[in-house]
C-alpha cells in the first residue's frame, strides 16, 4: 500500500477534513484518509487502481486542491 500526505491550505476545520474524507472514500482503492485541520493536511492510504493523481483530481474537483 502507499501513503502520501497533502498539503491542502483550504483545510480550516473539522468539517472540511469529513468532507475530504467522504469524497476520497469513493475512490476506489483509497483505504483511509487522515486530515489535520491545523496542519492544513490530509494523508491518504491508497492501493491501486487509485493513483496519486486521481486523489489530486478528486482534491481539486471538490475544492480542495492540494499545494
């Protein structure tokens, strides 16, 4: 399995994180996403046939987009 952080300065709660959490969740393969509001980043779990740019797509298409 792979694990790459994101660096996303749209995070500025709890509830943003849940959002990025559900929405990567419906990607297939990603296993689990962790997000820290105050760190501004989102660490996601993920095998194939997920890849990192998927995930960055989603992040971007849910107004997110990582840095």
């Amino acid at each position: 399995m792979n694990r790459t952080t994101f660096s996303i300065p749209g995070i500025s709660c709890g509830h943003c994180v849940r959002t990025i959490e559900r929405e990567l969740a419906s990607l297939a393969g990603v296993r689990r996403t962790e997000g820290d509001p105050g760190g501004k980043t989102v660490t996601v779990v993920w095998e194939p046939p997920a890849d990192e740019e998927a995930i960055r797509a989603r992040l971007r298409e849910i107004g997110y987009p990582p840095a």
